[in-house]
C-alpha cells in the first residue's frame, strides 16, 4: 500500500510539474510573439509629443490659448478634459466645482455654458506646484469640445471622460461621430463603469485603460497570465508614479511612490503592450530627466505641462528614431 500510494504521489508530481513546464513555456513564447494568438493593434497615429491640458505650465489649462501654443511647440496631441453643463454643452474642463479655476464655488453641471465664469489669470500647475503658475493677460474662457474639433481638425485629441454622466458619453460621441473624428481621438474615463459604457457607445474609437483594467494586466503579467488575455483598450496612458514625489508631503508618501514606481514601470510590461500594438503614454512629467527615463523604459510617449521642453528634449539625436523602432 505505502508503495502504491508513493508511486501515484510520484506520478502526480511529475504531471504538475509537465504542465507547469507546458503552461511557462507557453507564457514565455506568447509574452514575446502575442500575434502568434492576438491580432496586433493599427493607429492611424502615433503620438510622441503630448500635451497635458494643452500645456498647463505654459498657458492656463485647457484653453484655446494652451492648445495654439502647444501646436506651436510641435505636439503631436492634445490630452483634455470634459464635463457637461447645464444646457447640454461639452464642456472643456477638468474640475467639476470652479474654486481652483476660476475662484467660486460654481458647478459646471449646474450651470449653463453661457453662465460660467473665467478662469483665473493664474494657475498653478497641479504636478509641478513648486513651479511658476501660468499666467493670462487677458481673461479666458473655457472653450466648447465643439469648438477645439473644429479648430484642429487634423489633430489627434485624448478626451477624459471626467463625470459618471451617460448624457455627457453621449453628447461627446454625437461630436466625435459629427466632425468624423474616429480615427483621430482617444477617449476614456479613469472608472471602469463609466469605461464599459464608453466602449459600448463608440466600439471603434480607440479608448485608454481604466484604472482598474491596468492593475488587472499588471497584475496579470506578474502572474505570467497576460499573454494570454485579450486587450481591448488601444492607448496605456498612466503616471509615472516617481514624477508625483513633489505631491507627497512625507518621507512614508515618497518611500510608497518609490515602491510603486518599482512594481509599475516595467521595461517587460511596456514591450509585452508595444508587442501587441498597444501605445504607452506616461504623464505627466515636467523635467527633462523623467522625460528621458520615461523613453528608456519604453514610453512611446511622453504627456507633459511643458511643451517647449519637451520638444527641446525630442531633438536629442537619434530618440526619435529610437522611440519609432520600439512602437
């Protein structure tokens, strides 16, 4: 009896450990040719030079003013925000409440487009507070997704979905659909719920990941499970979490960021997504040094408050080349 039941421990040891070889074999092949069994994402573009809210260390946030300044600086893409107001306009804005855009304590979903105030003639920049605030001679106002659709027609645009509304997915659509804009924008929303109903409204417009689906792959990798996913989402857009260290207000909050930073920025996370025809963004970084580290680690491109440096960062010889051969 002792020696059958050894002999089947024997037997079973061996068959785990023969599957075990067959599934890391098969993990190992399919982590570095996924189109062996997934179909390779196609981009119309492929954004290099991004600017986060139009550049908002630069020209105030979001404002038609940021975005001509950015173009003149050679950005590749606009990343904005968007809430609805009252009367049904698309909205472009980043704070749902104004008392950091404009001083009052006015919301943009309960006030007409028409009623809002303007921005603040300086602001400082979220990411970088240590910095000088973006200042306006003149006031502005925060201008329609309408309009910046039809100034920049050409121009690839990433749109943050910023509330739980389905009214403001659909009016954002009825855009995107109206100026047949497709294939020239990103869209999604931080919120898994809210990222399902966009991926169900416009299932051919490329979308960024939620929150929870990257730490679902990322987790996923670790446990050598993503090759075998299916990916959905067409742009990885995330921070690179060392760049947040000027928020953190103690040596804890900086020591976390560091460990995040660690387990999130991975060289083989970054080549496994490119493989498979995914964009990884990081955001947003404010100096040359993240901006170069976000490339070296394998960023196809970079988000930043700064335009003008980003651009002197991109003429280094030979990273443009380098960036384009990883994609």
């Amino acid at each position: 009896v002792c020696f059958v039941l050894v002999f089947m421990g024997v037997v079973v040891m061996a068959v785990v450990i023969s599957l075990l070889g067959v599934y890391a074999l098969a993990s190992l092949t399919l982590f570095f040719f996924p189109t062996l069994i997934h179909k390779k994402k196609r981009h119309v573009f492929h954004p290099v030079h991004i600017s986060h809210r139009g550049g908002a260390g630069e020209q105030i946030e979001n404002t038609i003013v940021a975005y001509d300044n950015a173009i003149a600086h050679g950005t590749e893409m606009l990343e904005l925000d968007v809430h609805l107001s009252k009367d049904g306009q698309v909205v472009v804005v980043h704070d749902a409440e104004l008392t950091r855009l404009c001083d009052t304590h006015t919301y943009v979903a309960e006030t007409p487009y028409a009623n809002l105030p303007p921005l603040r003639s300086s602001m400082r920049v979220v990411f970088s507070p240590l910095l000088p605030p973006a200042v306006s001679p003149t006031p502005l106002r925060m201008p329609l997704l309408r309009d910046v659709f039809a100034r920049y027609p050409k121009l690839p645009i990433n749109i943050d979905i910023k509330a739980d509304s389905d009214a403001l997915i659909e009016q954002t659509a009825l855009l995107i659909e109206e100026f047949n804009r497709g294939d020239l924008t990103v869209i999604g929303s931080a919120l898994q719920s809210v990222s399902n109903r966009i991926h169900k409204r416009l299932p051919h417009v490329p979308k960024f990941f939620s929150a929870r689906a990257f730490f679902t792959y990322l987790l996923a990798f670790y446990l050598g499970l993503l090759p075998f996913l299916p990916v959905r989402e067409e742009f990885l857009e995330i921070p690179l979490p060392w760049e947040l260290r000027q928020l953190g207000r103690t040596r804890t909050h900086r020591a976390l960021l560091w460990l995040v930073d660690a387990t999130c920025m991975s060289r083989l996370f970054f080549y496994h997504m490119r493989r498979r025809g995914v964009q990884v963004l990081l955001w947003v970084l404010n100096d040359e040094t993240s901006m170069r580290r976000a490339f070296d680690i394998g960023a196809t491109g970079v988000m930043t408050d700064y335009p003008a440096m980003l651009s002197k960062v991109l003429q280094q010889p030979g990273l443009r080349a380098s960036i384009a051969s990883t994609a």
